[in-house]
C-alpha cells in the first residue's frame, strides 16, 4: 500500500530527504562533465548519477570533479552518495567501451565494475576506501537467465566495494523476479517517470512494499501536459517559483527520488531554493498540500 498523501506531506515538511533533495543526472554533459558536477556540488547536491557508457556519460570526469572537491575540503567522500551502472554491448559505443563486448558476460562486468572503482576513486592513490554506493543494471539483459547471472556476479562486490544493486529501464516482472531469486534485494529502481507506462503504478507500489527507492527521470521531458496544468501554475504563482520546481515537489511527495540533470547554474540555484520555499510553503498550508498532492497521486497512480 502507498502511504497516504498526508503521511508523505509530513515527509515533505519534516523528513530528512529534504536535505538532499535531487539526484544530480551526469547523462550527456560531455567534456563539461567536470565543471558541471563541480558546480552542482557547491550548490548542494549530494547525490550523482553517472554510468560506464562512454556514450552517454563520462565516468572519469565525475570522478575528477569529485576527488578535486574532496581535496579541497568541499565535501567528504560520506556526504556524497554516487551511483553508476552496468551497460550491456547493446547500448554501448561499439568503438568506445569500458570492456571487451566479446569476452564472456563475467569478464564484461568484472571489467566494467573496475573500471568505475578506478574512475570514481576518491583519491589518486585507491585505497581500501573506494566503494560505490550503489551500481545499477543499465537495463535488464536480453534474458531474465542472463539478467539474474549478472545480479549474482554482482552481488560479490556487496557489502564492501559496492553498498547497494539497482535495476534501471526495468520492467515489474524482471524486478520482481530479482527480487525473489537474489541474495541482496533490489535497494533501487530508475525509470522514466511518463504517462506511456501509467507512470509506473503497480511498479512503484512494489517498490513501496519491498522498501526499494523509485527513481525518476524524464519527470520534466515527459510531462509537458503537468508542467501546463492549472494547478501547477496557481502553486508556482502561489510559492513563486517555476512550475518544473512545483513538478518535481509533487513527485518527490510520492517518496520518489528525482534525477535533475540540468545543465544552468542558475537552474541549479533556482531548483533547489525553490524546493525549500515548496516545503515552506507546505508547513504552513499543510491541509491545502495534502489535498493536492493526493489529486497528485490519484492521478499517477490511476493514469491509463
């Protein structure tokens, strides 16, 4: 069972998710990868998402910017909670891959997970200090044989250099069956956040009821009509902020975590002060809140 909408309000104004509201997304940053997630962590963000998928991401200059923050004394290595992922060949560069995509799928992981201890290292000298906090499946694999092949390979690296397993771009059947077979349970699932799959309603319930943390991304790109609608507009007017802050609130009211991968510092700024006078603005009308985040939430969760 979902928690009620007054029981996640209370969460929104209380609970401690309010300090590290948004998961700062590193997807498509390119050569500016460094200088991006550098500003993002002076202006709070303490989660980051990256990948080792040389096309899309780039691993090594997360792992520059974050080891030159903690040398300075910016943040330390326990402030920051850093995951990546596993990318099978599918969605690699053929010509760009952290492994050799015709080694057997063992070699492809054990390759790839260190590559990404090496390249997130907190400092140049690794140490027995280099953990991720969590790695995720990229996608599931062509099989659910090969799938659950990969979770067990990697759930050897949990507890010590990898904290947590995730699953992104997942199905409910595959995660369920991951759920049921492994050792070390699903801690995260990252999907998009769209009406195409009714935003993930029977998903997100299990995710609910087995304790594991649903991720969103596309919660802006996707939802063009939300961003549009009259009651975003009358809370954006209301708290004065942008719509996408008031988008993001909601979604975050609904316990899920939400991947911001903006690349303006001013959207940075703006993003994260405008969750705070959200917040602010829902401790003092906290039974209007409720009421709207619960339309929220019989929205999403009977979209079809």
């Amino acid at each position: 069972m979902y928690q009620s909408a007054k029981a996640v309000s209370r969460l929104l104004v209380n609970g401690p998710s309010w300090e590290l509201p948004f998961l700062y997304g590193t997807a498509w940053k390119a050569t500016r990868t460094k200088e991006l997630v550098t500003t993002a962590v002076n202006k709070g963000f303490r989660k980051i998402d990256t990948a080792a998928q040389p096309r899309h991401y780039q691993e090594a200059l997360v792992g520059e910017a974050l080891r030159d923050l903690f040398k300075d004394g910016v943040v330390t290595r326990e402030e920051i909670y850093l995951q990546t992922k596993f990318t099978t060949p599918a969605g690699q560069d053929p010509d760009n891959m952290p492994y050799d995509a015709s080694a057997p799928l063992d070699t492809q992981i054990h390759t790839s997970v260190a590559s990404s201890l090496h390249n997130l290292r907190p400092r140049n000298d690794p140490g027995e200090d280099t953990y991720i906090n969590c790695l995720l499946l990229h996608s599931p694999l062509p099989t659910i044989e090969q799938t659950l092949q990969a979770w067990k390979l990697l759930e050897s690296y949990v507890p010590h250099k990898i904290k947590a397993l995730g699953i992104s771009n997942t199905t409910l059947e595959v995660l369920q069956t991951i759920h049921e077979t492994s050792v070390i349970k699903p801690s995260v699932v990252q999907n998009r956040f769209y009406s195409q799959t009714h935003y993930d309603s029977p998903l997100r319930s299990f995710c609910n009821q087995h304790g594991i943390t649903y991720q969103s991304f596309w919660t802006l790109t996707g939802n063009p009509h939300l961003l549009q609608s009259e009651f975003i507009s009358k809370i954006a007017n209301s708290v004065g902020v942008s719509a996408s802050v008031v988008l993001y609130a909601l979604v975050m009211d609904q316990g899920i975590v939400v991947l911001n991968g903006t690349t303006s510092t001013e959207h940075m700024e703006m993003d994260m002060e405008g969750i705070v006078r959200v917040r602010e603005w829902a401790k003092a009308h906290e039974q209007e809140w409720s009421r709207i985040s619960d339309a929220f939430k019989k929205f999403i969760d009977g979209h079809t």
